[in-house]
C-alpha cells in the first residue's frame, strides 16, 4: 500500500508568511479510502502519530525546490512543505506525485499554472475582468485583501495586473500615500505597504516601468517604510535624498543615460534593502525585477561603451598628473564599478567590453594608478586588474611582454603588483593575497595560448623569470641570511607563507625554468632556514616546498640536495619538535616514507649515511629502519658484485658497448645449446682481472669456433657430470662493520666463478662463453669437488623483484640451464 518510508520535516505558512516547524517523520504514498484517492502521509517517528494526510489533487500544483523540498498550497492561505533529509526520498515522492497528475517527473512544477476548482476557473473566464474598489481611504483595508486574496491564482493576479495598469490606479495609490502621511494615518499607511508589495508579487514588467519612473519611485519607496512588523517606519527616502550623492567624474551629457543610472541604484536599493526577503514561494514572484535590474545595467554599459569622448575624458584624467587625488579616487571608483557592471554582459558584449577598454588603454593607465602612494585609489586599480586578469590573461601577458623592451624592471605592471603584495599593510594581509592569486593566475601554464609562429609559455616564462622573479623571491632573501629567520613576526610569516605557495606552484608547473632558478639562487637552502620559525604554518609552507621538489623525482634536484646536506634543517625540526604527534611529525615523516617507498636510491643513501645516528631511535613508525634496509640492501649489491653480476647475465646490460653490438651478443648467448654452458672450455681466471673491454670479443670468437669442433666431448662430460651427484652451493649473505660482503660455501673453499677476487664473474669481462687467454684448467667449470660455474643465489628472486621494470624475460629452457 504504502512506498519505502522517508524522513521528512513538516513545515506550515503562518499568518505571518513565516514557515513553521510541524514536526519530524516519515512520508510515504498509498490510496486512502477516506479521501477517495492516492495521498501523502506522514507520521510521526517519536510516537506514529499521523502528523499530514493529504490528498493528491490533480489540479493542485506541487513545485520541488533545492531538490530536497517539495511544496504546494492545500487551500487559500494554507501553504505546505515538505523537507527531505535525503533527494532520494524526495525524488521518490516527487515521481508519485507526476504519477498521479500524469506529469513528466523532470518538471520542477507540475502545473503551468496553479489552477483553482474548474467552477471557480469558468466563473473567472466567463466574468470579463477584475474590478477594483474605487481608490479611496476607507476602502484601503479592503483592496490590500483583494492584492492578497488574488496572489495565489495566476489567472487572478493576471486580471488584477491588467487592472492596476489600465485604470492608472498604481499613482491614485501614492496620492492615497501622500494623504496618509499628512494625516498621520498609520493604519492606512500599513494597508499601502501591503498592497504595493503585492503589486511587486505580481512580477509584471509593465506595473514596474510606472512604479519605477522619475514621479513615482520615490513614493513607492515610501510606502515600503511603513512595515507594519517595525514599530518606527524605516528612513529610506531620507537615506537615498541627503546621504547617498550622485557623482558625475565625468559629465553625461546624454539625460536618457543620467535617468537611467539613477533608476537603476534605486531598484537595486529597494532590492536589496526595502523588500523583505522572500519566502519559498515568492522568490520566483519578483524574476522580473531582477530581470529589470539586470537590462538597465546592460543598457548603461553599452550607452558607455558607445561614447567616446566620455571614455577618453575618463583616461586622459586618469593618467593626467595634474589631477588631484580626490578626483584620481572618483575617477577609479567609477571605472572599477563600470568593470562590474560588465559582469552581467554576454560572453560576446563582454569580449567588445574589455577589448574597448584595452584599445583605450587601461592597462597603462593602471601601471601609473598602482605607482601612487593614495592605498584606497590602489585597492581599486587592483580590482579593476582583477576583472582584466580572469577575463584574459593572455591580453596582460602580452603587454607585460611589450614593456619590458621600453621600460625597466622597477617600473613593469607585474612588478609593481608583486610590491604591492609585498608591502601590503594589512595585517590580515587581505590585499595580498587576492594579488597572489592575480600572479598565480599570470604564471599559470595551463591558461597559456600556443599558436604556430609562437608558445606563449616559452616567452612569458622566459621574461617572468628575468625580470620578474628576483622581486618576487626578494622578501624570502632577505630574511633567510643567517640560520634562522631574521623577522619573525607574523605579519612577515603570513607574507613569507605567500611567496612560498607561489614558488611551490612554479616548481609543480613550470619545470626547467623553476630548477634552474633554485639550483642556481641557492633558494631551497634559503626556504629551508623557514623551518626554524616559531610559526608552525611557515614551517609546513617550507617543508611543503621541499617535498614538492622531491616529489619530482629529479636527479638534478637530489643532487643539489645532497651536494648542499639540505636534510639537516629538516632532521633538526624533526628532532626539536620530540614526541609530540601533530602536523609537523607526521609531514616530515610521509617525506621520508615517500623516498622509502619510491626507492630514490641516492637521497635513501644519503640520509643514512649523514643521518642515521640522529634517526635511529625512531622507532614508533617503521619509516626510518625501513629507510635503513633499503640502503642496506643497496650497499650489498654494491659490495659483492656477484649478486649484480648474475643479474648482468640475464640481461646482459653491462655488455652493451653499443647498440650494435648488443643484438649480436644476445643472439650468441641465448642461442647457445644447454649442454655448452658446461663445457669444459669455459674458464674463468683472476688474471683477467686486468684485461680491458677492448679483449673481451676476442675470447668470444674463440669460444664460438671451438664450440663447433667438440660437440661429442662436451657431451661426454655432460654425462660424468650428471653421474657425479653433484651439490648446487648455497650462500650466505653477511655484512660486516665494514660493510664488505663475506660468501661462504657449504661444499667449498675455492674461488668460485663471480666471488670476490675473481674478476671472471658473470656480466663482467671475461662473462658467458669467454676463454680469456693464459687460463689455467684449474679454473675451469667441471664436477671435480662438486663445484659449478653456474648457480642461483637464494636472494637473486628478491633482487629481481627490484629490478622487474629493466629486467628481460628468459624463455624456460634458459632459466633450467642455470638451475642445473
């Protein structure tokens, strides 16, 4: 009967046009005998209790709101709503409500129009039209019922429109106003708010050209200081006549265009500041007076636009030095409001906008504005610069580009917003930061144009790095001299923190040109003094920075690092910062974790070389020891040759003179018969320890030819040597305190092919197949004391897993030669 249950809240339209809270339970849909059809329940999760049983009317019109609200009218003033917890449950609900009124259930409203009973609809069509009470004082009560009484009906509130507009009776009202307040009469002054609201409510472009013209808006504005919800009537008309001034910075000779700016700001106040706000459901009532706003604006920017002689008054008094700073202020103010006026144009009307404003040369005009000492004229050149940079960067970088071949540094438009950042006296430093957004926005590779005769990345970071970054990074110099920060209050750390977050982006975006920079400025040194301040945020910004650069992977960066022991001031935060479990601790340690995981071989090296002893007792994260092993594991590959070198052989890298030699070799080597890796005639002797590379083809060319005329022998040995029982070695793995590796075998004491001291070791000179000269049968590969030439180290699968990126694959046949 009924649909999976939903938490709801329950809310009814006061008196008051206030929402009020009904209760909290759970919806559901089913038929009701009672109402004769499909309805809406909800009852009560605290008790069960039925808390709404209403009847889905296939003429009342439902609207879902903010996807989680659903609302409708049950009878005259006697609004409803639902509020969902979760849309699903709402769009379930909303699904059987279309179902019932057979309405697609994407609709956000499920009648055009919200219809009355169809006796009331006919008696409304068949009557020819609304009449209104004659306009007068004792019948105020009785038309502001009528306003309201007609609001919930479209068909009503269009009648009552075309009513109001065709007697003229919107301006008997504002006589009846004027009477009232003569007379003091504030219950009529009270029915006069109600009524001109309503007629707001009605949403009708035409009732609002007479309400908003020159005779009658003062008026209107009027009648909406009397809310009969205030004690004391508000003081509207005061404020808009005697505080708020209208200023011409440049005279408008056009009167159209005069009336239209001063209609404009007080629609806009009576918007903003006179009409209360309105309820769910009459915030769809007053569409059209933003729509009214929002064409008068477009109107005056284009009416603007099209004046030239304004526009170029404006900028030549804008650059003129011999005008005052009073009048620069206005002068901005005004251009800064002209560019948010633009905001609300079509992209096409916006683009001749700004391209209009560039031809007249704003951009100039800035560069002289922000080279001013008046702060407030500044902070609207800023937001002036703001509207161009979101705009088009590329257009700014172009004429930044332009400059820089007339001008010098100190005087270029980046430059002297990177200072006002800089020397932003806000201790909030709100100004600062809304410019480093501006610079981040210019620097930022991703919004860069790329055409066929040029690459606006190449130019503009190539000319920002030169003349723009040693300003940038100047503040960040200056305080990092000595081991510590040299200014530490916070007004320099929040500065620091920005410039930071800047450099980090450059180093995440901007690759070769950044690295450079770094490596050769010495910055990361610099940036790293930071972690000494007493501000944790500055701090993190440094260490930030850092594993940004680590991030990369970059060996040019781990160099520098290593090259500079740029680990110590992070080691030395770590350690005074002692057990105490927050940011820092757990930053510091996800950047070596990092260096663990990734296996960047040189930073894991040098870490615990220069700074094991300070670390090792870290032991509540395994991040260190783990650190520990891998350079461990490292130096053992590195100490004993023989672990690489059977490596080399399977992928015979250490081989590889050339890339023309290298297919030859691979071919030789794995094409050679399982039996041949047995054969007597490979040897191996510690007096090719001294052999050059340049003798290593030679013994090959033997090996091959020799190959060839002993098959049978090589045979016969391979039988006695199957007989001989023989025992594959196993090794050990120690290191000393020296850090040399020791092997030692179970079945021998003799050299073994590859063991320290013999320089014949697999993927060396001398490796597979090789017969160096002067070599001695001694040292030959046979089944005399159980040796073999050939064997697999237990750890080789580990390694191997290491190296599984760069290693080939061996066919089986192959793998069981070695394991024989």
């Amino acid at each position: 009967m009924t649909d999976t249950r939903r938490r709801v809240k329950v809310y009814t339209l006061n008196e008051d046009r206030q929402w009020d809270d009904r209760g909290t339970g759970h919806v559901s849909s089913g038929y009701v005998e009672r109402l004769k059809g499909m309805s809406l329940l909800v009852r009560a999760e605290s008790d069960g209790s039925l808390l709404l049983e209403s009847k889905i009317n296939p003429n009342t019109a439902y609207q879902k709101q903010q996807d989680t609200l659903i609302v409708w009218s049950e009878a005259e003033n006697y609004d409803l709503a639902l509020s969902f917890q979760e849309k699903a449950g709402c769009d379930e609900i909303w699904e059987k409500i279309c179902q019932v009124q057979g309405k697609d259930p994407s609709v956000d409203i499920t009648q055009d129009l919200v219809d009355e009973s169809e006796e009331e609809r006919f008696d409304d069509m068949s009557s020819p039209g609304l009449e209104l009470p004659s306009c007068e004082l004792s019948r105020l009560e009785e038309i502001a019922e009528l306003v309201a009484s007609s609001l919930p009906s479209p068909l009503r509130r269009e009648k009552l429109a075309l009513a109001l507009e065709n007697e003229g009776y919107i301006k008997k009202l504002l006589e009846l106003f004027h009477v009232c307040e003569d007379l003091e009469n504030i219950e009529g002054l009270h029915h006069l708010y109600e009524i001109i609201k309503g007629i707001f409510l009605l949403n009708r472009t035409a009732l609002f050209e007479v309400m908003f013209s020159e005779e009658c808006i003062m008026d209107v504005i009027g009648c909406l200081e009397y809310d009969p919800a205030l004690s004391q009537p508000r003081k509207h008309r005061e404020f808009l006549t005697k505080t708020a001034k209208f200023k011409e910075v440049i005279p408008i000779s056009d009167p159209e265009l005069k009336q239209k700016i001063h209609q404009t700001y007080r629609v806009q106040y009576i918007q903003d500041m006179v009409l209360p706000t309105p309820s769910v459901f009459e915030e769809n009532m007053l569409s059209t007076l933003h729509s009214f706003i929002f064409f008068n604006k477009v109107e005056i920017v284009g009416m603007l636009q099209e004046d030239e002689k304004f526009l170029t008054d404006l900028f030549a008094q804008l650059t003129d030095e011999a005008t005052d700073e009073e009048k620069r202020q206005e002068l901005v103010n005004f251009l800064k409001e002209f560019c948010a006026f633009s905001q609300t144009l079509q992209p096409q009307n916006r683009d001749a906008f700004f391209k209009t404003l560039s031809n007249m040369g704003i951009l100039p005009a800035l560069e002289v504005i922000l080279g001013m000492d008046d702060t407030q004229v500044r902070s609207a050149a800023t937001d002036i610069f703001s509207y161009l940079v979101e705009y088009n960067p590329s257009m700014v970088r172009e004429f930044v580009m332009q400059e820089a071949q007339q001008n010098d540094d100190d005087i270029l438009l980046i430059n002297l917003i990177i200072e006002h950042m800089i020397c932003d006296t806000d201790p909030e430093l709100g100004g600062a930061v809304q410019l480093m957004g501006l610079l981040r926005t210019l620097v930022d590779p991703e919004n860069m144009l790329a055409t066929a005769n040029k690459t606006e990345k190449t130019e503009f970071l190539g000319f920002f790095y030169k003349h723009c970054m040693h300003v940038l990074t100047a503040p960040l110099l200056a305080n990092t001299t000595e081991d510590k920060p040299s200014k530490d209050d916070f007004q320099t750390a929040q500065l620091l923190a920005l410039v930071l977050e800047l450099l980090t982006f450059c180093v995440e975006h901007h690759t070769y040109h950044i690295k450079n920079y770094i490596i050769n400025k010495d910055i990361l040194r610099r940036v790293l003094v930071l972690m000494a301040s007493k501000h944790a945020f500055l701090a993190l910004c440094a260490l930030r920075f850092k594993r940004k650069i680590i991030g990369l992977k970059d060996e040019f960066y781990n160099r520098y690092i290593m090259k500079s022991f740029l680990f110590e001031p992070v080691v030395k935060a770590f350690l005074n910062n002692g057990s105490r479990y927050n940011l820092m601790n757990s930053a510091i340690i996800e950047m070596f974790e990092f260096i663990r995981v990734e296996d960047i071989k040189s930073l894991t090296a040098h870490v615990i070389e220069n700074y094991w002893k300070a670390l090792e007792d870290v032991d509540y994260v395994q991040t260190f020891k783990g650190l520990k092993l891998r350079f461990e594991q490292q130096r053992e590959r590195q100490d004993n040759p023989k672990l690489d070198s059977m490596r080399s052989i399977l992928r015979n890298h250490r081989y590889r003179r050339d890339a023309r030699t290298l297919e030859d070799e691979e071919e030789m080597w794995f094409n050679t018969d399982e039996d041949d890796m047995e054969d007597g005639e490979a040897v191996v002797s510690p007096s090719d320890k001294t052999k050059n590379d340049d003798d290593i083809m030679d013994p090959i060319s033997k090996f091959m030819e020799r190959k060839k005329l002993k098959e049978s022998e090589e045979k016969e040995v391979l039988l006695k040597t199957n007989l001989s029982g023989r025992q594959s070695p196993s090794f050990k793995l120690s290191l000393s305190s020296g850090t040399k590796t020791n092997l030692t075998s179970q079945s021998s004491a003799t050299n073994l092919p590859g063991s320290p001291g013999s320089p014949g070791s697999p993927g060396s000179p001398g490796s597979p197949g090789s017969v160096p000269k002067n070599t001695s049968q001694t040292a030959a590969i046979t089944t005399k004391g159980g040796l073999v030439g050939l064997v697999d180290y237990p750890d080789d699968d580990e390694d191997d897993d290491e190296d599984e990126d760069k290693e080939d694959t061996l066919p089986l046949s192959k793998k069981a030669k070695f394991d024989s």
